[in-house]
C-alpha cells in the first residue's frame, strides 16, 4: 500500500479528475484547533507517493476540490474561513491565485460542479453555503437555513443546479439554484450528520454518516424513512462517498480509524471489506474516477494512503 508521510494531521484526500496518478491532500497543524495548514500535491509513481507541489497557509485546511475545467486549478477550504485558489502551473510566488474571503468561521467542505464547470460551493461553520464562479471576483449566492455547522456539501452529479448539504442540526437539505429555499428537508439521523454524497447513477439515492456511527442510504422521492442502514462503524462516520464504477457500493471512514467498503442492495451482509491501516482517526476519503477500484484515505495519524479495493487489509 503506497504511503506518504503529510506534515501535519491529515483531513482531506482527492483524486485529479484529469491526472490519473495525481491526487491532494490537506492537513491540519494540532488536529486542526490551532496553527497552520499545508496541502500536498502528490504523484503515484513506480517508487510510491511522491510530493511534486505543496502550499503551505497560516491556518489548516480542512478540505480540497479539483477544477473541473482546468487540470491545473484546486481549491483549498480554510480554517480562517476563506477558499483558496491554487494553479499549479503558475510560479510558486503567484499562488495562491485568488483567495475568497466571505465566510465568518472556518471553512470546511468544498465541491466543484460537474457540469457547469466554473461554479464551486463552499459549506462553514457560520451555518452557511456559498456559490461561486472560478471567473467571479466574489460569491453569487448565500445558502441560509441550516441552524448549525454546514459540515459537507455535493452537487449532483447529472444535475448543474442541483446539491445535498448535511449538518450538525442532523439534517441534510437538498438544494436547487433556481429557488431560494432547500427543496427537501431530511431529518436524517438523531444526531449531527457529517457527511452526505449522491449515488452516481441514480440521482435519487442519497448517503448519510452521523455521529452516532450509522450510515443510511435514502431514496429522496420516499424521505419518510431510510432504505437501509449500515451497521459496523464504531465511532462517528466522518465521510461516506458512493463509487463512480458500481451502482450500490460506498465507501466510509470513520473516527473507528476504519475505511469500510460496503454494497447497500447486498441481500446478507452489505459490509464487504474493511481496512485498518491508520492509527488514528481517518478524516479523508476518495475513490478515484479515472482508475476503477483505487482508493485514498488521510488521517489524523499523518499518513495518505491509496490502495486498490480488491486489496485485503493489511
């Protein structure tokens, strides 16, 4: 299992959506409460993980987002509450290129659109969303209605005006650009929801991962009640992710320092792999697009990992 050592405590992971052997990671100094951030851009190479650009901040950074029009482009969400812009193409001395300085508390999820490729959003702990364009010099449009921290946002894959949060008030709300108010608002755990994603291939499945160690799987025409709910975390689910190659399977990781890959429709079991390489709680997690069944966590533990999903755990 390829590894890298990240400078601080590690809280995101992406893959490029262009670069099939590139990824990012951020990190945080002291858990993220205080001090500085760092993002690593890395290579997978015959050799392993190797560093080809980092960019270092005065605070963490709690989040990442590759541009989908332009290989070059990433964002990194910070703990003073701003969205930076990086492009790695550019000299060391011109970056960050742009820095968007709105949200009041820090700034802790980022997703870029898919098929409107200049817009972005941002999610805080000021209880907001913002939209963005890549080509507007500040945000478009402020998303209230959350009463607590807005913890992840996702745009729906197949749908440019259409997107999920999920919140520390223990709802997720799904969101449509055309109308100012959320579309739907799910009560969908007991506890903080902190994290949410679409399913790749039908956009009325939704995910959910709460602190109290579940993940649910929801059809939103049907919201009354989940159509299953995984069993297995320990601790609080920090992050479930749908694949982009099988219909029904999901991945989490959770402060059980667990990476479980699940299959939501299995007629038993729904748990089918579960892998314990960090030795602390494991913050970020991604399933790469390009290459099929390649996987990258991050931890608190100070490692970025990637993996195929047909590995067994080490």
């Amino acid at each position: 299992m390829p590894r890298f050592k990240t400078t601080f405590n590690g809280c995101s992971v992406k893959f490029s959506p262009f670069i099939e052997n590139r990824l990012a990671v951020t990190t945080a100094q002291n858990f993220g409460i205080i001090g500085n951030g760092r993002m690593h851009v890395l290579e997978m190479t015959p050799g392993g993980l190797m560093e080809t650009a980092a960019f270092d901040t005065a605070d963490g950074l709690y989040d990442c987002a590759w541009s989908e029009e332009n290989e070059n482009i990433l964002l990194a969400a910070s703990g003073d509450g701003s969205v930076k812009v990086y492009d790695l193409a550019a000299p060391p001395m011109a970056n960050p290129l742009r820095v968007f300085r709105e949200h009041k508390h820090e700034c802790c999820c980022l997703s870029w659109n898919m098929q409107r490729r200049d817009l972005f959003l941002s999610s805080s702990w000021d209880d907001s969303i913002k939209l963005y364009s890549i080509h507007n010099p500040g945000s478009m449009q402020t998303f209230l209605g959350h009463s607590y921290c807005v913890y992840h946002v996702a745009w729906a894959p197949a749908h440019g005006d259409v997107f999920l949060s999920a919140s520390g008030d223990t709802t997720v709300r799904l969101w449509d650009l055309r109308q100012p108010q959320p579309t739907l608002v799910l009560p969908a755990h007991a506890f903080e929801v902190l994290s949410a994603d679409w399913c790749k291939y039908n956009d009325c499945i939704i995910a959910t991962g709460s602190i109290d160690k579940t993940i649910k799987v929801w059809d939103v025409r049907q919201p009354q009640q989940p159509l299953t709910t995984l069993f297995g975390h320990s601790y609080a689910v920090r992050r479930v992710q749908f694949s982009p190659h099988a219909e029904s399977v999901l991945a989490s990781c959770a402060y059980d320092m667990s990476v479980k890959l699940w299959d939501y429709r299995a007629p038993e079991d729904a748990l089918l792999r579960s892998w314990d390489h960090h030795t602390e709680f494991v913050i970020g997690l991604d399933f790469s697009l390009l290459r099929e069944g390649l996987m990258a966590s991050a931890g608190w533990d100070e490692w970025a990992c990637v993996w195929h999903q047909s590995a067994p755990g080490p």
